[in-house]
C-alpha cells in the first residue's frame, strides 16, 4: 500500500470537489436560466438536486487515477469492485434525480451492485450474501438521511473517517483508499449543502454516499483478523442511519401509513417541530453519530471491551423512543360535527326569518297603496308587469310624497288625505 499515494488522492479529491461544487453553484445561482418548456423544473433546480454528482466525480475520479497508479496494489481488486459498485448506483440515482424510478428497479440495480463488490472481494458465498444484503440495506438507510440541509453529508463525513481509522488500524490498510476520499469529498462539499442549501447531494451523491461507506464497511468487516471484535463494531458505525430507519418504520407502521411514501418524519423533522433549526438539527445528528462510530473504532482497535457498545446502542433506542413521542403527522381537517337539533334549529330559522320578512314586506306594501285594491276603475296589472299606480276615488292618480323619513304607512295616510 502506497500512503502518500491515498493522502494524495485525499487532497485531489477535496480539490477537484471545491472546484466543481463552486462552478456548479455559480452556475446554478445565475438569475436568468430559463424554464424548461411543457412544465418541467427549471435548469437551475434540476443543477442543485444533482449537485451530489460533483462529489461523485471528485471523489471517483481521485480513487480511480490512485488505483491507476498503484496506491491500492494490495487490494486493487476490492477497491476496484468498491468503486465499480458505487459507481453504478450513482448513474442510477442520476437518473432518478432527473426522471423518478421504480423501487424495485432501484433495488435491483443496488442489489446487483453489492453481488458485484463481493464477487471481486473474493469472498465466500455464505458470507458474500450476508455482505449484499448489509450494503443494500445501508446504502439505503444512508441515503434516507438525506432529508435537510447538511444532514447527510456530516453524518456521512463522521462515520467515513471512522471507517479511515479501523481500516487504518487493522484489517487490509489499501481499503482507507475510499473512505478517504470520501472524507475529502464530503468536507469540500459540506459547505454548499450546510443551510441554506445551494447544491444537494440528491439521490445520486446520497446513494454513492451510502453504497461507499456499506460497503468500505463490509469490506473492513471480512478482512479484520479473527481477534479482533469487528462483527460487533462496525456495525456501530451505521447506527444513526439505522435509527433512522428504524424510526420511519414504526411510526408509519402505526399510522397505518405506507412505509415506501416519503413524509416528514424523519429525525430532523421531528427535531423542527420542537423549535430546532435546520443547522441544529444536523450538528446534533452529527455528534448522535460521532459517539458510536467512536466507539466502535474503539473496540475495534481493542482499546475497549465489546460491552461498552451496549451504551450507544442503549442510547439510541432511548432517543428513538423519545423521538417517536414528537407528532409527525398532522391530523386532517374536518369539519365540526353537526347534530341533528342543531340542523334542525339552523334548517328552520332561516325560513322562518324568511317568512316574516314576506309578511313585513307584504304588510308594508299594502299600506303604502290602500286605494290600489278597492279603488273604482282600476285596472289589474298584465302578467309580466309591474304595479298599477295608486289613484285617489275620483280616479286621479296620486303624487308620491317627497321623501319624508317616515315610515311607509304613514307615508300612505297623508298621500290618502291630500287626495
């Protein structure tokens, strides 16, 4: 294993990513990208949801040129799988970010990603099924972690670098070639995703994320010495992305909700409602993760006995009972319940006031034209047309008042007595 050679692609990958994230940005921040015509997200939306490609490029391209240069000569192969691997997740959720995938399409790929990492890790078929299934479980539990600003990328930064030290202490060190990078990678791109968010990772750079860290860890895992506790601590390492899940789970699962439709109820969503800011909400996650990966590296390097992993562990199942006491649904509108006396009373008010608004009205017409009716000689209106003119009981007609103020009926009696 060449050292220099991985602390130099380490360096080339936090380079290339500054440079291509701060392009990216400004490109994406330009005011005057048009929409794109029949509906779709502007330009400049779709460049920050796939902002996470950046990272994959930076970090890709570093491991590659390291590899082609013999950093990695001890385990070439692995590394090779490794980031072979992540790289098909990535065109994968490349895709998705620009036109939505099926599910089982998604796992699929995934899955076929995983047979293909341990299949040139060399390991033995009992234990490459157990190795596959952990890296399509991880990756997505990972990439659920990709709900607020900066979440992901802190959390995943924290448990690369302790992916960095157990590869560092034992097992094979060419495999710290990837989580390197990685560590280099989400550094440079932490700045542009931190609140408020310019660029994203997206599904492409939260699923190279998590495919690289499951992965790197399975690895790890199959090439520890015997002696060493690694089936206990790396685990540890995905702790916080496995609560997560964990978490989701539950809590559809008893809102009868579907556990495939995205909602907020995640960890920082939960976190919002009791008045923690976005930043907040990651830097706290963050440090959630730092104590298990912390000590997991710990007992994997031996300096601490297996049963201290039982304390993170016994924390977290306390916050995630703690967070599922925090609403994440809010409950539907409906409208306040009606009983019958009160439809009754409302249905029969309104006509009521109705017909003593007739009858005010009818009675108020009549007194104002009392000769209309009784007069000799007048005439009955056509259907279709309005009321005769009053007339006095010689025949004339009568001259309404000038407007008086006074009520109608008196107004009647004078235009009578004048006539």
């Amino acid at each position: 294993m060449n050292v220099l050679g991985i602390i130099a692609s380490g360096v080339a990958a936090l380079f290339i990513t500054v440079a291509l994230a701060k392009s990216a940005r400004r490109v994406a921040l330009r005011p005057h990208i048009p929409n794109e015509p029949g509906g779709r997200a502007p330009r400049a939306e779709v460049l920050r949801r796939t902002g996470g490609a950046t990272a994959v490029l930076a970090v890709g391209t570093a491991t590659g040129v390291a590899l082609w240069l013999g950093a990695a000569d001890d385990a070439a192969g692995s590394v090779g799988g490794l980031l072979a691997g992540a790289g098909i997740v990535a065109v994968l959720g490349l895709v998705h970010d620009l036109k939505p995938l099926w599910t089982a399409l998604r796992l699929g790929a995934q899955t076929a990603a995983a047979i293909l990492v341990v299949c040139l890790a060399g390991l033995s078929p009992a234990v490459g099924v157990l190795a596959a299934l952990w890296i399509v479980l991880v990756t997505n539990a990972f990439a659920l972690l990709d709900h607020a600003d900066g979440l992901l990328t802190a959390v995943g930064l924290v448990t690369a670098a302790g992916l960095l030290a157990c590869a560092l202490v034992g097992g094979d060190p060419a495999l710290a070639l990837l989580p390197t990078t990685l560590v280099a990678g989400l550094a440079g791109f932490l700045l542009h995703t931190w609140h408020p968010a310019r660029l994203r990772l997206g599904a492409t750079g939260a699923q190279f994320t998590g495919f690289g860290l499951a992965a790197s860890g399975a690895l790890i895992l199959a090439a520890a010495p015997s002696g060493r506790a690694a089936w206990a601590a790396l685990p540890a390492l995905a702790t916080v992305a496995l609560a997560d899940s964990a978490l989701v789970l539950i809590s559809r699962r008893r809102a009868a909700r579907s556990p495939l439709r995205d909602t907020d109820d995640h960890i920082a969503h939960r976190l919002r409602r009791v008045r923690v800011t976005v930043p907040g909400a990651a830097v706290l996650t963050a440090l959630w993760a730092a104590v298990p990966v912390a000590t997991g590296t710990l007992v994997y390097a031996e300096l601490l006995h297996p049963a201290f992993l039982l304390l993170p562990l016994a924390g977290t199942a306390a916050a995630v009972f703690a967070l599922l006491r925090i609403p994440a649904y809010g409950s539907p509108r409906t409208a306040p319940p009606r009983t019958g006396s009160s439809r009754t009373a409302s249905s029969g008010a309104a006509p009521s006031r109705t017909a003593a608004a007739r009858r005010a009205q009818a009675s108020g017409v009549g007194a104002a034209i009392p000769a209309a009716a009784s007069a000799p000689g007048a005439k009955a209106s056509a259907p279709g047309q309005g009321a005769p003119a009053a007339r006095t009981a010689a025949g004339h007609p009568t001259v309404p008042p000038p407007p008086t103020g006074r009520p109608p009926a008196e107004a009647a009696t004078a235009a009578a007595e004048r006539g």
